[in-house]
C-alpha cells in the first residue's frame, strides 16, 4: 500500500541510466508531491512524462550546485508553509558530490521534516561490480581538476585503508590514471565502470598501471565514469621495497614531496619514511 507524502522535504533517487530503474514510492512521491526541486528540471520532466506523472501546474523550481541562497530561501518558503517539497536529483541519490548539502541543512535548522526514497548511486552499483572490497570504502567525489591539487589529494588518500571511489570526467581521466598509478602505486588493482545501466556499459579492471597505459592509448571515453582503486597491500614493507621506492619518488620530486608519495603507496608513519629518505640522501 502506498504511503502518503507527509509535509517537509523528501529527496528521491532518480535512475542513473535505465528510466526503469525508478522505485514505486519514488514515483508515488513524484505524483504526491505539492512542490517540485530538480536538480536539472528538464530531465525530471522527461522522467515524469517516460512514467506518466504529470506536473499539473505544480510549482518546478530547480535547485543545484550554483543555486545561491534565494534559491534556497525559495525552497524553505515553500517547507516553512507545510509544503509536501520532493527534491529529485539529476541522476542517482540526491547531494552526492554536490554541495546542496546546505539545503537539507537548512531545512533541519529550520524545523522542517526531512526523508529520503533511496535508490540508485553509481558509486556504489559500480563497487558492487568491481570485485574490490567493499568491507571498508572511501568515497572521494571529483578529485581537482588541476594537477597539484589532484596529486595532492592523492597523496592524502593513498594510505586510506579500503577501496576509493572516485568520480571522473572523461576528459580528465587519462591524467588522473597517471597520476593515481605514479601516486598510489602501479600495482594496486583498478576498475573502470563506464555508462553503468546504460547500452554500452563498460567494467574494466586491471593494475593501476596497466589501467593507466591502457587509457592513455585509447580515445576519449564517453559518458560517466566511476573509478575504483583497491587498498595497498597489507603487511610489512620490506627495507630493499622501501628504499626503492624512495629513490624512485626522490628522482622525480623534492623530499617532502617524494615522502608524502611513498607514505601514500605504503601507509607507513611519515616519522619512519621521512628519517629513511633522509638517511638515503646523506649516503648511508
């Protein structure tokens, strides 16, 4: 039985890729709904009409990542009222990766009621494929989009004991590969989940650095990317294993940087690298 929508903001799942991926009471909450917010307005149209949900002169605002606070004061109006307001994202689970957060944070300073009708995320359909382990996961959004702010957060996530989930353009991802392969290790296993419940659906998995030569060959990718890197090796790192991979990162970067990176590869204390990169470069 159907339950009906109670006043306050409800966020609703909208599919990733197959319109059919829906839920009932998602659907149910789109018809029940006295006020629409979209993430992209235009694709809730389009997701209404697929399923027969007509927007019947409702109120359709949209809301995303570059609505400022008129915007939201206009959504809280609306809840501060005792509207039923249904927030739909463009694809997947509302506020993943985006920073409306605030909106939901301002609807609970505010006394209103929130919820959620779950549904699809592509980080997580694409853990569930990768065979990585998903006992323990990080999910890290978008990295920068430049290279030191990129590299940077790399080096911070690479002793993070479990598998990454990023978010990557297709423009982006040949640098990124790269930088992850050089940064977290050439030999931590990767997977590359493409078009995730679309026609061309593509998981591919592979070492990191396999992963990286294999894209920096291949022509731009299409459509939305999830990358996954598993965690680092456990157990000891030996001393010959530590000492050649400091050399190789000194090769390439100043100390504090080639330390970082190898701090990263092997999640070893930045004490005990930093005092052999140290020893390394006087000689003993």
């Amino acid at each position: 039985m159907a339950q009906t929508l109670q006043a306050g903001l409800l966020l609703v799942s909208t599919p990733i890729g197959n319109a059919r991926d829906i839920t009932l009471r998602a659907l149910d909450a789109l018809r029940e709904a006295d006020v629409l917010v979209a993430e992209d307005t235009r694709s809730l149209r389009r997701l209404m009409e697929i399923h027969g949900v007509p927007l019947a002169g409702r109120p359709l605002l949209a809301y995303h990542d570059h609505s400022g606070p008129p915007a939201r004061q206009k959504v809280l109006a609306y809840l501060t009222e005792g509207q039923r307001v249904v927030y739909a994202s463009e694809a997947g689970t509302p506020l993943i990766a985006d920073p409306g957060y605030d909106l939901v944070r301002a609807a609970r300073e505010a006394g209103v009621a929130v919820s959620a009708a779950p549904g699809p995320a592509a980080a997580i359909m694409a853990l569930s494929l990768s065979g990585l382990p998903t006992d323990r996961f990080f999910f890290a959004g978008f990295l920068p989009s430049q290279a030191g702010g990129r590299r940077k957060a790399l080096r911070a996530l690479g002793a993070v004991p479990g598998t990454l989930i990023f978010y990557e353009s297709p423009k982006r991802l040949k640098k990124s590969l790269a930088d992850m392969a050089e940064i977290l290790g050439p030999g931590r296993d990767a997977v590359v989940a493409r078009e995730l419940t679309k026609l061309f659906e593509q998981v591919a998995a592979a070492p990191l650095g396999d992963m990286a030569e294999r894209y920096a060959e291949a022509a731009t990718p299409k459509g939305e990317i999830v990358v996954l890197v598993g965690p680092g090796a456990e157990g000891e790192i030996g001393e010959d294993d530590l000492t050649a991979l400091l050399q190789a990162a000194l090769a390439r970067h100043s100390t504090k940087d080639a330390v970082a990176e190898v701090c990263a590869q092997t999640g070893l204390p930045r004490k005990q690298v930093y005092q052999k990169a140290l020893a390394l470069l006087n000689g003993s």
